[in-house]
C-alpha cells in the first residue's frame, strides 16, 4: 500500500484519496461546511463525501476511527454511528447513495483508486 493512496476500510466506512476522476465528478455535489468541534452523527443512509478543507477525526460506533484532510474520499455505510472532532474548520462536498442518477451507475459516478 502506498501511503498517498490513504486507503483505510473499515465495515463502516472506506477512505480514499480523491482521483482526478472523481474530483471532476463531484462538481455538483452539494457542499456541507461545519466548524462545530465536536457532535455525533447516526447515518440512516450510505453518503461520500469529498474533503475540500478541514481537518477532521470520526470514531465509530465500532471503535474504529479515521482522519480526513482535504483531498480525501470517505464513504459512510448506512446504520453507521460516528463522533466527529473537527480540529479545522471542516468543508465537503456529499452525495447521498440513493440520489445518485441510478443504482447501475453508482460504480461510475464514485470511482477509487486501485479497485
């Protein structure tokens, strides 16, 4: 594993970092901006985001943790619990699973490195 790649899974979540591909993909994602600096969060639906600023740490319900910095991909799998602690004012952009244009397609429209 090279460590530019930050691949990190868990049965919770799956960490990235953004290919170029996908960057241009989420061009029309809606963006979610949070300088709180801590809150928790029950995902009732699967969500990508992208980093494009911040700094953030979630610890999951499982007891699995991961960071985000900018230029990071992290898909959240539905029934996930998480404890956010943004050390950095936090900016993504997020597509929910269910929105995107069809189930067939959510390969292409959500692509990661190495897969």
């Amino acid at each position: 594993m090279r460590l530019n790649e930050r691949i990190l899974d868990s049965d919770q979540f799956k960490r990235r970092r953004a290919t170029e591909d996908t960057k241009r993909k989420i061009a029309s994602w809606e963006i979610w901006e949070c300088a709180d600096p801590a809150f928790s969060y029950d995902y009732d639906r699967t969500v990508t985001m992208y980093v494009r600023e911040g700094v953030a740490v979630l610890t999951f319900s499982n007891g699995a943790s991961v960071d985000l910095q900018p230029g990071d991909t992290l898909t959240v799998h539905s029934g996930a619990s998480a404890d956010w602690v943004i050390s950095e004012p936090i900016r993504n952009s997020y597509m929910y699973h269910d929105t995107f244009a069809s189930a067939s397609n959510r390969g292409t429209q959500v692509k990661w490195q190495n897969q």
